[in-house]
C-alpha cells in the first residue's frame, strides 16, 4: 500500500509522507465539515428530503475529493458550494417558483457548461473577458446574501412592517444561541482554532438539547435512504429562457470561485514552476467542473473547490492523498446523521455569517481609482443581497459597467464577452421581467 500511494502521488517528489498528508486532510475537513449540516437544511428549504439531502452531500463531496485527488494529484477539498445552494433554495425554488427538480437541472447544464470551457481555450478567453472588478463583485455579492440569510434563519434581524427590517428579540432564546454560536465562531477563529465553524455549529446544538430545545436522536446509524433525490433532476424543464440567468450565475460563480480558490492553493501548495506555470491546473479545473455534474445527480447545487483548503496545506498538504482523505471523511460523516438530523436553522447561522465575512475580503483587490470599474462593482455587491438574487445583482452589475463605460467613452474597454452578457441581460429585463 505505502508503495502504492508513493508512486500515485510521488510523496517523496513533493517533500511530505502519509501521516502529514492525514494530518493535513483531517483538517481541511474539519474547517469544512460545517457544510454537511448547513448544506441539506439549505436543500430541504426548497423541498428536498433532508436525510437523502445530508447523504448526497456527502457522497458529492467524496466523489469530488477522489477526482481531485486521483487525477489532479492536488491537496484541495470540495462540496456543495455556500452561496449557490441559498441561491438554489431561495431564489430559483422560492422567488422564481421553480421546483427543485428543474433547479437540479439548471445545475447540471451549467455544470456540462463548465466541463466544455474547462477542456477548450474558453477557460482562458472567459476569465480575460470578465473584469476584474466584477469578478471580485460576485464573491462579495454572494457573501452579503449567504450573511443575509444567515441573520434571518438566526432571527438576529427580522421583518417590520415600518422599516422593513430590524434587529431581533434576544430574549427570544433561539435568537440569543444563534448571536453567541457567532460570537464563538468569531472568538475561536482569531485565536485561530482549527474547525471554529464546526465547533461553534456543534456547540449551540448541544446548548439546544440541554435546554430541551432539540430531541436528542442518537450519534450513529445506518445512512438515510438517497432515493428521494437520486437522479431527480428536470434537465428538459430547464431548457428555458427563463432560466439563462440562473444557468449563467451557477457558472460564473462556480467558475470565478474554483480559479480564485485553485490559484491561491496553488501557491501555497508549491504548485507553481519556476516558469510561472501551475502543476496539472487542466486537471485540477476539470475535476472540479465534472464534480459540479455528478453533484447534480445526488441533488446538490454546484460541487466546488473549497478556501479552507489553504488550512490543510498550512498543515502540510502537498498531493492529492490529501484531497483523498477529506474524502474518506465525507464517506465515514454519512453515518453521522442523526447528529445531522438534531442541528437546528440557528445552530447554523452562525456559521452562514462568519462565511459570509470572510467572503467580503475580497474586496481589498478592488480598484478604487476608476469609477467606471469600480462603481458597476459596488452596485453588483449591492444589488445582489438586496434583490435577494445572484443572477439579478449579476445582471444589474454587468448592466451598469457597459452603460458606464459608454458614459466614460472606454468602449475599447468593454470585452465581446461583456457585450454578450449585457445583452443577455437586457433582453432578460425586458422580454421576462
């Protein structure tokens, strides 16, 4: 077996050993784990059985991890992506009253999607032809809607007939576990605490059960049943005009997100020649785009690399026997499910908002020195939370960067692909809105 795993993943080569590549792939699944509980109460929102949910989330992730480990020998993780999966639920299902069937469907499309351009030199011709802004804008943007729902599932903010929104009861004692399960997230990661997610998630849900809140339902059991949403998506129900938006912002998210992802692991990882170029970065987007395609048969939004990957290479992650082990982890959680089943909106809002803070960083990279760059960003991370839509705020963005750069008279500026989009966009508005 050592010498198995010597030759597949050329441990020696890259200066590490199966311990430290263990070592390093149970903390990238600890710093991710959170996903298997916030993940399937996403899905069950939009109707989806929450067991079968919790059982393909995990298999999902598995899958993911072997690809990316197997193929791309690459020391990254992957799962259901955060952002997506409310968009999923509450924009697709919720506002735009599609069942979660169709939803699926658009998945898979944009995954198939993904797979052509990561094979074909779209890969490169699309990342060159979306600004930089912008793509920093659609991870912020995503980052305040997952904040968003955060706050509301936890009760911290709450609907009012006169000001639309205010601050929640915190004598309301669900409300009180979902603002301190956040406040120990916050305190536990600056005291850079490995797993300060999951441990926050875990330790609100046990503050539950004791204050008899939660019925205690076990810690292990054989898995749920997967059938009530093993290859039900609605992939001919998708194949709609309406849903070009949706299909459109599942790729680009998913796109942006994994290259951002993989670049940064990339250079932690000592990925990178000496030329520049990134090891096996073909094989690396592949794996991530075919994940995208099989997650939507095991009814889970997009399949994607996951950032907290960068904590296992800190740990010593080098090859892809890391990406492989996170997966043996998600295979081993299916039998966890009643711990899954007990964890409650509020036990996880916490995690949704710290997420959501750490996807705004991204924002540092902005460029603040043009406004014909900078503002079509700005309403695009503004637009998003408050349409409570990825694929309007991405649309609106797009809208207004053309539209200013026409005023700015930088028309050379505006890519074919920006044009195309803008496009889309406005025929979007004014044939379906």
């Amino acid at each position: 077996m050592k010498n198995f795993l010597e030759r597949t993943f050329q441990l020696e080569l890259n200066n590490t050993s199966i311990k430290q590549e263990f070592i390093a792939g149970f903390t990238t699944f600890i710093t991710m784990a959170y996903i298997i509980f916030v993940n399937p109460q996403m899905m069950a929102a939009s109707g989806m059985d929450l067991g079968a949910s919790f059982v393909g989330t995990c298999i999902a992730a598995a899958i993911a991890c072997f690809a990316m480990g197997f193929y791309s020998n690459w020391p990254v993780g992957l799962a259901p992506g955060m952002g997506l999966n409310a968009f999923f639920t509450y924009t697709v299902v919720g506002e735009m009253g599609y069942s979660w069937e169709v939803a699926l469907g658009a998945v898979f499309l944009a995954g198939i999607l993904f797979v052509i351009i990561s094979v074909t030199p779209l890969r490169q011709w699309m990342l060159n032809s979306i600004p930089m802004n912008l793509r920093i804008a659609m991870g912020a943007g995503v980052g305040l809607f997952v904040g968003f729902i955060g706050l509301k599932t936890g009760g911290i903010i709450v609907q009012n007939e006169a000001t639309f929104l205010s601050l929640g009861n915190f004598k309301n004692v669900e409300t009180l576990l979902a603002a301190l399960g956040f406040l120990l997230i916050l305190v536990l990661a600056i005291r850079k605490v490995i797993g300060a997610i999951i441990i926050g998630v875990l330790a609100v849900t046990v503050s539950g059960l004791l204050l008899g809140l939660i019925q205690f339902n076990g810690i292990v059991s054989s898995p749920p049943d997967l059938k009530p949403i093993l290859l039900k998506l609605d992939i001919l129900g998708a194949i709609d005009v309406a849903m070009i938006s949706v299909i459109i912002s599942f790729l680009f998210v998913n796109l942006f997100d994994t290259a951002g992802t993989l670049l940064g692991v990339a250079s932690r990882a000592n990925l990178i020649e000496n030329s520049g170029k990134i090891l096996n970065l073909d094989k690396a987007l592949k794996a991530d785009s075919t994940a995208s395609v099989a997650g939507s048969f095991l009814g889970c939004s997009p399949v994607t690399s996951y950032v907290e990957s960068a904590a296992g290479v800190e740990a010593g992650g080098r090859t892809g026997l890391t990406a492989i082990t996170i997966g043996m982890f998600f295979l081993i959680a299916i039998f966890f499910s009643p711990i899954a089943s007990m964890v409650p909106s509020y036990a996880t809002a916490g995690a949704l908002i710290y997420v959501a803070i750490l996807m705004l960083g991204g924002m540092e990279r902005l460029d603040w020195s043009d406004n014909a760059e900078l503002l079509p960003a700005l309403i695009m991370i503004i637009m998003i939370p408050l349409t409570f839509s990825i694929a309007n705020g991405i649309a609106i963005g797009f809208i207004s960067y053309v539209v200013l750069k026409l005023a700015a008279r930088k028309t050379l500026d505006i890519s074919m692909g920006a044009w195309f989009l803008f496009l889309i966009f406005v025929l979007k508005f004014i044939l379906l809105d």
